[in-house]
C-alpha cells in the first residue's frame, strides 16, 4: 500500500522528504511555517495535491500561537501565512485552492471565538486530507476501466502516492489495475532535471509488485515506434477550463509522440486541479527554476557553472493531445469546453 506523505501529528506537520528518496525513507516533523514553506519550495514535498494539503496545514501551522484578541487582528495575521505559503510555487493550482478555502471557512466563522476557530482551521485541513484520500480511490477506479490485461504504460515524473494523500493520480490507475488482477507492465521516463520518475515513481511501482522498467526521457519515441507502448498514463497542475494541461516538463514532448504513434494519452487529476477562471493553458503561470537543477546531478555537476540554463518546471499539453481527463467525478473526452461544463458546476457548488 502507499505510504503516509503528508499528514497532522502530534501539532505538527509529518511528511516524507522526497529528495532523499530512494536511499533513504526519511520523516520529518515540522512546527514552523517558514521551514514548511522550504519544503514546499525544494520539493521536499512535491505533487499538485500534496502541496495542496502542505498549504492548508501551513495555514494551521502559521495562525496556532496567535495571541489575536479579535477577529480582524487574527485575520490580518492569517492573511500574511497566506501570501507568504502562496509565494512558494506558482504552477500547481492545488496550493492557491487549499489556501483560499481555508480562508473561507475563516471568514465563514468570523463571528465565534478565536480558539474555535482555531479548531475549526485544523478540521478543514484534515477534511481537505480525507477528501483528497477518497478523490485518488475513485480516479484509480475509473482509469483502471481503461487499462486491459497485458497493457504497457508508460508514465513521466510522479503521480503517485508521494504526489498525494494516498493512492495517487496517475500510478493510482496501476495500482488499482493491479488489484484487479491485471497484469501490465510499467515504463518509467526518469523525468529529468530531478528524476522524479527514477526516484521516486519506481520506487512506488516496485514497491506495489508492478513490472517495471525504467528508461531515459529521450527513449519513449523508440519505444512508441516499435509498438512497445499501449497507452499513457500522466498528473496535472494545473488544467484550464479547455482542457490544455501543465504537469511536468517534458509532458507535452509524450503527448505529440503519442499523437503521432497513436498511442492512448490519460490526464488524471482531482477537481482541485481545475483552474476554470482560465480560457486556456496559454494563462497558467509557469515555474522557472535555479539552473543548477540542470547543471547538477544529485549533487555532482555535469555542466559548466557559467552556462546558461533553461529551467521551466512544467510545460502545457494543448488538449488536441488528451484522449481523455480522468477525475473522481467520472471520465471527460472531447470537446472539453463542453465536457468541463458539468465539472465546473460541480466545483462551483462545492
């Protein structure tokens, strides 16, 4: 089963580091906001959902020695953990739709003592866990729909547990393709600049009994061409309301391979994942991160200090790409304008 990643213990905040993975299955307990947010920012902890659920206990961890007399005060206070936790990563829409529902529920209760709501804080962002736990075990449901017995599927960065509460997006459909007794073989790109697929990804599918291979970004072309691979399998940080999708860089580069080998290509991703205020993926905010992630292996540089560096986190996969979004709210297939219309409704009312 996967691993607890992220969870509230003992007044502080439990996670998994995931850069010293796999060497070493490390927990760390955290009561500071300010080193939270480091986490966040260094992908100690990673995965649009995850974040998500660092932000709202980031949010605990900032307003729980409050000595506010007044709402406004506590409020104000709250306002600035907030913005500094929104400060942290800009792609995964997860983070910025944790923070304002936990600001919500702060508003909502403005008129009750400041311990209450307190209390109440913490009891959204347990709730946030528990319903991101039962999102990944329905989307592991219907994706598994989509996988036959004997499939080959390759998958980029991390979507699984580690990415999440529990289950996983994107790994969540093998895993329960597995329970079902589906025997498939996995194909694991390493995801560079920091090998989250070698890393991270197959150590989650060994560790479940899938059979896995792991293979170099630049290979997935060869292994399409040579009829190796039956379908794909990847996250999402963020999708606009059109269905273009940001997840890991190299994402987009699978996608047009896959258009062009007729390959099958699946986004799995919560209804936290929808950014519905955007037409289209040309709107999401992109990272760009320190060029030493590239210049640097695990330490050990294999580039000129002085070269310069290209380092977007993410890259946006146009939605003539999709073959279908898997949510836990069902499976939605082109047009996605018109697809998303039921989903945005459904968020709405949420």
């Amino acid at each position: 089963m996967p691993v607890e990643t992220i969870s509230w213990k003992n007044v502080r905040v439990r996670y998994i580091d995931q850069t010293m993975l796999p060497q070493k299955l490390k927990y760390v307990d955290c009561d500071d906001v300010r080193r939270l947010w480091n986490a966040i920012k260094n992908l100690e902890i990673r995965g649009a959902p995850a974040i998500g659920i660092a932000g709202a206990l980031g949010v605990i961890l900032g307003v729980k020695d409050s000595k506010a007399k007044s709402f406004d005060e506590f409020f104000e206070g709250m306002e600035r953990v907030i913005k500094f936790l929104a400060s942290s990563r800009p792609t995964a829409i997860n983070l910025f739709w944790a923070l304002d529902r936990m600001e919500c529920v702060a508003k909502e209760n403005s008129d009750k003592p400041i311990a209450e709501i307190k209390k109440i804080l913490l009891k959204e962002a347990l709730k946030i866990i528990a319903e991101d736990k039962k999102s990944c075990r329905a989307m592991a449901r219907y994706g598994a729909r989509l996988v036959k017995k004997g499939d080959a599927i390759l998958t980029h960065c991390n979507a699984g547990g580690l990415a999440t509460a529990d289950y996983g997006t994107a790994l969540g459909v093998l895993f329960e393709a597995k329970r079902q007794g589906k025997a498939i073989k996995a194909y694991v790109d390493e995801t560079r600049p920091l090998l989250q697929g070698a890393r991270l990804t197959t150590w989650e599918l060994l560790n479940e009994g899938i059979d896995t291979t792991l293979i170099c970004d630049n290979m997935a072309a060869s292994l399409m061409a040579n009829g190796k691979i039956d379908k794909i399998f990847v996250g999402a940080d963020r999708i606009a309301q059109n269905g273009d999708t940001a997840n890991k860089i190299g994402t987009y580069n699978l996608a047009i391979l896959a258009k062009h080998h007729n390959v099958l290509f699946y986004v799995v991703a919560p209804l936290s994942s929808f950014d519905f205020r955007l037409k289209s993926g040309a709107d999401i905010p992109i990272e760009e991160r320190d060029g030493n992630e590239v210049r640097m292996i695990l330490g050990k540089q294999i580039a000129p200090s002085k070269v310069k560096v290209y380092n977007p986190a993410f890259d946006v996969t146009p939605n003539e790409y999709i073959t279908a979004i898997i949510t836990e709210e069902g499976i939605f297939r082109k047009p996605y304008k018109k697809s998303l219309e039921r989903l945005n409704a459904i968020k709405r009312y949420r």
